[in-house]
C-alpha cells in the first residue's frame, strides 16, 4: 500500500509538471514575453531622467531644447542630477560648470563640464551654449549602453588650435573695463526725487594674478512740501574707490592687499582711506571652488578718517590701525547648497571697538518633494567711531540719510516647499506669459 501510494503521487505531480510547461509553451507562442531587465538594460531602453539643479539658467529653454531625456522634478527619480553653477571671469562673462552625477542605473558614473560666456554674448548666445554643453554631457550616459537618440547630428566649430597661445590677439592684455551710468526721476504734487549714479571698473584676472580696481558714485535728492515756506529739501552723497590685488600661492595660499577711499554723508565721512595687506588659506583646492570652499583670511592695515562733522568723541580726524580675520564656507550638492561666514575686526587703538558679523544659508531637499531653506544674518556692532555727537532729525531718521547708534542687527527668513503630482516637467507652456 505505501509502495503504491507513492507511486500514485509521482504519476500526479509528473502530470501537473507536464501541463505546466504545455501553458507556458502556449503562452509564450502567444504573447512572448519581455526580456528580464537588469538596471543597465532598463536605462538603455528608455530616455534617462534628469533633474535639472540651478538657479538662472534658463531651465525652461533647457528643457524645450534637448528633448531626447525625461526631465523630472524630484531628485530621488533621476537618473542623473545636473549640477550647475556659474562663476564670473575676469572677462566679465560667466563660466557655467555643469556636473553630471549619475543614480540608479547609472550610480558612480559622474562628469564634470565647463562653458565659458563672454560679456558681448546675448542672452540667446548662453543659453545655447548651455544647451550644448547639457547635450554633450547627456550623450555620455546614453552612449554607455550604446544607444543614442534618433537623427543625432553632431557639427564641431572651434577657433583654438594646438598651437595657439593663451591670450593670442589679445591687445587689452587680459584687461576688462566696464562704464554705467544711471538716472532716474520721480515725484508727485507734493514730493519729488532725484537720483545719479554711475561706476567703473578695471579688472585683471589670471590664473595666478586677480587686479581689481572700481569707482562709484552716488547722489540722490529728496524734496517734501509740508504746507510750509521752504520745502523739505535733503540730500545723500556717496563715492567711493576700492582696489585689491591678489597672488595666487598653489591650491590653497593667496596673499594680496586691498584698499579703499570713500566719502559718505550717511556715515559722516567725509573722506576715508585705507589699506591692507592679508593672507587667506582655502582647506579644499582652489580648483574645486564651484563645489566646496572653506576660506579663512586674516588682514591688517591702517585707516585715515576725516568727518563732516564732531564724532560721538569730540574727533573730526583721526587715524585708526585695524586687523580683520574671517572665515567662508560654501558647498552645493544634490541634496542643497550650504553659506556660511563669520567676520571678526577691531581697532587696535582701543580694542573694545570692535565688530563681530554672522550669516548662514542653507537649503536642503529634505525628502521627496520636500524642501526647506533659512537665512541668518546677525550683528554685534561696537565700532560706530564715525557717529555724530548731534541727535539725528526726524527727518534723517524717517528718510534714513543718516546713520543711527545701533549695538546689533539681525534679520531671520525660513521657508519650506511641498511639491507633489507628476514627476515629469518636460513641458513649457508659454502662454499668458507665465
């Protein structure tokens, strides 16, 4: 009895293996089935998805023109999260780095693009260049798995030969001046202003060398009928020129000196100078500056003031020795981007006179579709040498033209973002112009 009841129940499950396999043979003849995706395969079948992570890069041309990828709101569902941050040349133009760092399918695989603007480039011109530079950074992750987009035409134009030298045919000698000037006018029955302004500006940026020198000027007028003989008639006056020269040390060590002359009515200088000379230490190379930079820089030097009129401590001139010692970190990733710096100086005359300033800024992409971003700013002031020893006006007070005894100043911003629906934002929709 037992030899024969297994043997029953081999004969039953040798039929159900037997009918099984006739299913799955007539299934497949009908509807064959898809292939097992590993990751790798499962990118090369579809277009990537890229998170586009910049500010004032024409996200919407970029996402109108290369449209052979998936562009997704949310980081966590990209393929690839495009980093992109701009730094200003000596030229006056923009570098745009763009850093390709790969997810998913594509985790490890990162790439790293530069693109450099000139000041004559329109607006047109960049964000074409962007476009280009965005595409070719694309095609490296589509070109793994050998699959490229349809119709792909690729045109090279470059004026750079091998031979050529740096700053070949350049007559300025890497020089860059800049003019503005500025005016406006506005008023009412009982109130008019007035406002001029211009600047200039000298720059010389190498490698190894940055030569800065800028002018501004600034005088605007306020004039208020108040049912009275004269009118309320006030004024504010600021100039100012500024200059630092830089020597680069290697990836880490500047030295250099920096300098200012300037006259103010709303600090009551009548005319300032100073000068200099400082040394600052950066922990990460300078190379890496569009990622991370943590800058400490420590500067003394000596100032000369001539006031408008008696200080708080009966001075009309004086001169003040100084030091300054400062500390920068700045670093952007795909999870945010992170500020933060602190400032320490004081006159060495009278070492209580002194001034410690604070700011912070952080924006973090908490979760998915959840952001948060705050802003510190915070002040502790014991250095007002400048201040007049009169009381202000109301009128100064209210049109704030004149500067006013403070022990600190803080400002505070926080503000968080929930977006959810669709992670696709591929699509730009201009209408109504918005």
């Amino acid at each position: 009895m037992p030899l024969r009841l297994r043997a029953t129940t081999t004969s039953v499950l040798t039929t159900l293996f037997t009918l099984l396999s006739f299913a799955e043979e007539a299934a497949a003849v009908q509807e064959p089935s898809a292939p097992r995706q590993t990751p790798s395969s499962a990118a090369s079948t579809r277009p990537p998805s890229i998170f586009l992570d910049c500010e004032s890069c024409f996200a919407d041309y970029l996402r109108a023109e290369v449209t052979f990828v998936d562009f997704v709101r949310d980081r966590t569902e990209a393929d690839v999260h495009v980093l992109i941050t701009r730094a200003e040349t000596g030229a006056g133009g923009g570098e745009y780095t763009l850093q390709f760092i790969g997810a998913r399918a594509f985790a490890g695989l990162t790439e790293t693009i530069r693109t450099v603007t000139t000041p004559s480039d329109s607006e047109d011109q960049v964000r074409r260049q962007l476009a280009t530079a965005l595409r070719v950074g694309v095609l490296r992750y589509l070109s793994r798995d050998g699959l490229l987009p349809p119709g792909l035409a690729v045109t090279v134009r470059t004026g750079a030969g091998p031979d050529r030298p740096e700053g070949a045919g350049d007559g300025w000698n890497k020089w860059v001046f800049s003019l503005r000037g500025s005016a406006a006018f506005q008023g009412e029955e009982s109130s008019r202003e007035r406002e001029l302004g211009g600047d200039l500006s000298a720059d010389r940026i190498t490698p190894d060398w940055k030569v800065t020198f800028g002018v501004e000027l600034e005088h605007a007028v306020e004039e208020f009928d108040l049912d009275e003989e004269e009118p309320v008639h006030v004024e504010r006056r600021e100039r100012d020129f500024g200059w630092l020269v830089v020597n680069g040390l290697g990836e880490h060590w500047s030295v250099g000196a920096t300098g200012d002359i300037e006259s103010s009515t709303f600090d009551n200088i009548k005319l300032s100078a100073s000068a200099s000379p400082a040394i600052e230490f950066n922990v990460f190379p300078y190379s890496t500056y569009t990622r991370r930079q943590l800058r400490t820089l420590y500067g003394a030097g000596v100032m000369r003031n001539q006031y408008y009129e008696p200080t708080l401590f009966g001075k009309l001139e004086e001169t003040l020795p100084f030091h300054q010692l400062s500390l920068s970190y700045e670093q952007r990733e795909p999870w945010g981007s992170l500020e933060a710096s602190a400032e320490w100086s004081q006159y060495l005359h009278d070492l209580t006179k002194a001034r410690l300033e604070l700011e912070g800024q952080i924006a973090l992409r908490v979760a998915r579709g959840l952001s948060v971003s705050a802003e510190v700013n915070a002040s502790r002031i014991r250095d007002q040498l400048a201040l007049p020893a009169r009381d202000a006006t109301p009128e100064e007070i209210l049109l704030r033209i004149r500067r006013i005894q403070s022990g600190y100043e803080y400002a505070v911003g926080v503000s968080l973002t929930y977006t959810f629906g669709s992670i696709f934002s591929a699509v730009v929709n201009p209408r109504f112009g918005q």
